[in-house]
C-alpha cells in the first residue's frame, strides 16, 4: 500500500505513521528524519538545513524531491510506503505523481490528520527534552517532577528552537498557506481521507485504520 500522511506540526504525524508502518509492514518515509539526520552529522545539506528549520521555514522543493525520488528506490519500499512531511506543497504533489508514474505506480490513499491551531501551540510549546539522555517531557501532560530537570539523569531540560510559540505560529501560517491546499488536490483524486486528530494516541490510530480499511 502506498500512502501520504498530511496534518500540520504537532497532529502526531510522526507517532501515527510509527503505528501505521508497524500495522501493514511497509517503508516509514520521514522527510524531517531524514533531514534531521544531515543536521546531526553536520553536512552541507544539514547545516542549510538547520538554519532554515529553526526559523520555521520549509526546506527548498528540489532538494527534499531528489532525497524522496532516491528513497523510493530503495528495496525496502517495493511492498509499499508510507510518505510522512512529503508532498508539503502543490508542487511537491505533482513532483511525487511523476516520480510514482515513472514506477508505474500511483498513491492509494492520503490520511489528512485535523487539529485546532490552539491545540497544536499547546502540544508543541510543552514539548522539552533532556539535554543529557534524551528523554522527553510535556510541562503539562508529561512534567517532570523538578521543573527543567530530567527524571532519570538530572540533566537539564531543553525546548527546541522550532517549538516556541512564534515559530510555531509562523510554521502554522506557512502549512495553512502552503500544505492545506493539498486535501482540495487529493480530494479531487478521490483518495483523501480526513481524520478527526484530537483524543489519545490509540484514538487517532483507529480512525486512520478505519480509513485505510475503506470507511473513509
């Protein structure tokens, strides 16, 4: 099965597709793992990277498309894949029909994840992490027991710098003026499938499964 997971920052993209992959056994496709893994190794690609992410803006189409085209070609991804942080844009979409054209293969479904602008700033200016071990917090549904310091080892507590609130906003106004065009495109495809992403983790999953199972 091929699927696209849409949904702005902070729906639980990423936990969702975890599910998702781990359910019908096909290739988890990340474009922000995959970035952040050129941050962390500091390459050319990752230091431009970094500076673009932590002002909340969107990396260049033509670098994310040439990352994704290769990635698709992959051995892992021939019992089906499931796109995550990819198409972001109209341009993006049409760039991923060619490439899947090019196979011969076409999308079988898009899950477009929905939440409140209100909700995501609270689920994303919560977030922190541990300095030392890496281990994460919420400063309301998931606090520490110290304010800002780690549980487990004692390290202090991190916010990233693309979780606070004004770059949170400026992520929000950039997927409304960007990405949300999508769900129209897919719509129009008759593969879009829109799931309500307010509740628990186990929630959200049911209703994708439910979609993915044809109760769209």
């Amino acid at each position: 099965m091929r699927l696209v997971l849409l949904g702005p920052p902070g729906a639980g993209k990423g936990t969702q597709a975890a599910a998702v992959k781990d359910r019908l056994g096909i290739a988890h496709i990340s474009t922000g793992d995959m970035l952040r893994g050129a941050i962390a190794a500091g390459t050319p690609l990752g230091r431009k990277a970094k500076q673009i992410v932590d002002g909340g803006n969107l990396v260049p189409d033509d670098v994310i498309t040439e990352m994704v085209r290769e990635r698709l070609g992959a051995p892992d991804v021939k019992r089906g894949f499931l796109l995550d942080g990819y198409p972001r844009n109209l341009e993006q979409a049409k760039s991923l029909d060619s490439i899947l054209d090019g196979m011969g293969q076409k999308l079988d479904l898009v899950v477009s994840l929905k939440l409140s602008d209100a909700e995501i700033v609270s689920r994303l200016s919560g977030r922190r992490t541990c300095d030392g071990c890496g281990l994460p917090f919420h400063i309301t549904s998931a606090p520490p027991k110290y304010s800002g310091i780690c549980d487990y080892c004692g390290n202090t507590l991190s916010q990233r710098a693309d979780d606070r609130e004004e770059v949170i906003l400026r992520r929000l106004a950039v997927y409304a003026a960007q990405t949300a065009p999508l769900g129209a495109f897919y719509r129009d495809k008759g593969i879009l499938a829109e799931i309500d992403a307010t509740g628990g983790i186990l929630q959200v999953q049911e209703r994708i499964i439910a979609a993915l199972a044809g109760g769209r």
